[in-house]
C-alpha cells in the first residue's frame, strides 16, 4: 500500500467506519509486532464487526466507491 493510499485508508477507517483514532493505533501497534493485516486486527480486536470487514475489503478492491 503506497503512502497515499495508506493515509487514505485510514481516512476511511476513521471517517467512513467512524473508528476512533486510538482504535486505529492499537491495531497499527500489533501490526507492526505481528505483520498481519490491520482490517483482520481490527476485527480480531474487537474494533470493528463483520460487516464492517467486509466494508474494509471492498474499500480496498475499489477506492473510489
């Protein structure tokens, strides 16, 4: 993910899914520790539901919906 899209991803995260900023940085930490993706860490945390995921993933296939 390129720097741009990665800032807009989290604009999406945080403006679309309306997840706060702490949510957001709990799961950048884990991810950094384990390498795993962070819509998968933010689910598996608890942060966001499964509608919500899937959400993410179709975000991420097309960033301009």
């Amino acid at each position: 993910m390129s720097h741009i899209t990665h800032k807009q991803f989290l604009r999406f995260l945080h403006e679309e899914l309306l997840l706060s900023h702490d949510s957001i940085a709990i799961a950048q930490r884990s991810m950094e520790q384990t390498q795993g993706p962070l819509p998968m860490l933010l689910w598996q945390y608890g942060l966001i539901n499964l509608n919500q995921l899937d959400k993410i993933y179709d975000w991420l296939e097309d960033p301009s919906v």
